[in-house]
C-alpha cells in the first residue's frame, strides 16, 4: 500500500485539513505542568519534572502556533471555515486559554514573562468570547444538536482569569473574568444538559468532552481561593465538591469510554483531570485531610498517565495521517 503518511503526502494533503481543536492539547500539557508545580509544594516531589514540561509544552504551543498561522496565510478559506463551524469555534478561545495557563505556570520562572502572557491572554479571550456569544445570539446556523461541552471553553474559560491575575495585583479585573466564567458556567450547564437528557445523545466523536464538565467548578474553585486569599470557605467547597461528583458520575461509565476509538477530543480528558488534582492538592493544603491526600496522589498518578497515552496515540495518528482529514 501506497504511504499516506503526512510527510508522504505533502503539505498541501494536510495542511488545510490542520485542525484548529490541536490547541486542546497544549491545555491539557499546560494542566499536566501546573499539577506537578503543584505536587512539589503539596506532596515533596520534584520541581525539576514540572520544568521539563513546562519547556516542552511552551514548545508544543509554539510549533502549533506557528503551523496554524502558515495555514491561515496560505489557507484563508479552511480557517475562515473553522471560525464559523458551530461546534469547532469553540476551539479558537483554548489558544487564548493556553496563554492564560502558560502565564499560571511560568510565575514562578519570570513574573514578567508570566504579566506579559496573561495581558496577551486576558485580552484575547474576552475578545473571542464577545465574539462567540455574539455569534450566538445572532445565530442562523445553530441547532440544538450543536451544544456540547466544548462551548464552555470560549466563555466559561474566563474563570482561568484570576489565577495570575490576583498575583500580578489586577483584583477587579480578576473579579470581572470570575463573574463571568461561573455565571456562564451554570446558564450553559444547563443548556447542555438538556441536550444529553431530551435530544440525541452526542456522537461517539464528542463523548470525551463530557469530561470538559469536571473543569469549571475545579477551576473556579482555584480561582476562588486566589480571589478569597486563600481561605477554603463553604463557597470553595461547594465548588470543589461540585467537581469531586462529576469527576466520580464520568469514573462510574469508564467501560463505555474505553470503546471509543481515538479522536482528537480525547484531549478533552487531560486538562479537566489536571484542574482537578490542582483542586484537590489545595484541598489538601488546605484542610491536612488525609482523603485528599490520597485523592491527589491518585489524581496526579491519573492525569499523568492519561496525558502520556494521549501524547502517544496523537502522535501515532499524526504520522498516519488519520488527523488530517476532512471532517
């Protein structure tokens, strides 16, 4: 048989086919590093692994950040095509999210570096969700069959926000971006509930980012500590333990997400997870319960593990071929 291989076949072959969803990816990287910056301060474990990874995911980002841009120049109508996809929109606010982690995550490598990225990111995301609502509420195209978990990324994504926000002194803007992300949160929580319980279950492609739903309440939560000083309040724990119980209701139906074939949204397992064993090291810090030190040894040895098995199978399908294709 003939090889197929992206390489093979040219960058023409797979280029325009360079899905804008990669940038998932470098969010779940950037979850990965910040869980085990977490871990050192939290459990004793080395800094030197939360480095690495930083480094190699600032890489991953630069490399996709810049195929991307080639595809926008040389690819103008792809691109265009993918900002006015209903579902795959929804993906152009995880580059700006990836920023905003970025500069989370290299705040304790330069407080500059970190200020810069999340000025960038902040920016950015505000502008691409008052893009995507206003999409949304001037709509022609959308149907209820649209609606999945990955439309809390654009405007849920705000609850990020404040994480570097509060250290780099921007407390009321921190305020401004929570009060989005958790208000959004709830309103489109909604909505995607009634989606999975009254209309067509999501196809096979789409049931990873049900786990996108364990990552509001998780990171609002780690906002909510940075907005409140730290302090684990009924309000925190509502939020944690919002998250502990969709991170168990999506464990009970492991079975039937291990027959799914891999996807790209398989990425949609990895920054949920790392949100949530950043949570529970806070809970941890935070209350000396030993259950949620047993919870985040094991949700850090989970993420980890989910992350390493979803870098391998992409890169398998990148050097196949099998992501650049037609959706």
């Amino acid at each position: 048989m003939p090889d197929r291989s992206p390489a093979a076949t040219g960058v023409a072959h797979w280029l325009p086919h360079f899905p804008i969803a990669f940038f998932a990816s470098v969010m779940g990287l950037t979850g990965l590093t910040l869980s085990w910056q977490k871990a050192a301060h939290s459990l004793g474990l080395e800094p030197l692994v939360s480095r690495v990874l930083l480094v190699f995911t600032a890489c991953v980002l630069l490399s996709l950040t810049c195929v991307y841009l080639f595809k926008a120049l040389r690819y103008r109508e792809q691109v265009l095509a993918e900002f006015n996809h209903p579902i795959q929109i929804s993906f152009f606010p995880a580059f700006s999210i990836s920023l905003l982690l970025l500069s989370v995550a290299t705040l304790e490598v330069s407080l500059a570096l970190s200020h810069y990225l999340w000025i960038c990111g902040a920016g950015l995301h505000l502008l691409l969700t008052l893009n995507v609502m206003t999409q949304w509420i001037h709509h022609s195209r959308f149907k209820v069959q649209h609606s999945t978990p990955a439309w809390f990324i654009p405007v849920v994504g705000n609850i990020i926000a404040p994480i570097a926000g509060v250290q780099h002194g921007y407390i009321e803007a921190s305020w401004f971006f929570f009060a989005i992300g958790l208000l959004y949160w709830l309103v489109l929580k909604t909505l995607i509930f009634n989606r999975i319980l009254f209309h067509d279950p999501l196809p096979e492609k789409l049931l990873p980012t049900l786990f996108i739903m364990i990552a509001p309440p998780a990171i609002g939560f780690i906002s909510y500590l940075q907005l409140n000083n730290g302090v684990v309040d009924n309000f925190a724990r509502i939020l944690y333990y919002a998250a502990l119980f969709i991170a168990l209701l999506l464990f009970t139906q492991l079975p039937r997400f291990s027959r799914i074939q891999f996807y790209l949204s398989w990425w949609a397992y990895s920054f949920p997870l790392a949100a949530f064993s950043i949570a529970t090291q806070s809970m941890w810090l935070n209350t000396r319960n030993e259950f949620f030190l047993l919870l985040s040894w094991i949700s850090l040895i989970v993420v980890t593990f989910v992350v390493i098995l979803l870098l391998i199978k992409t890169t398998r399908a990148v050097l196949s071929g099998k992501l650049f294709q037609p959706d």
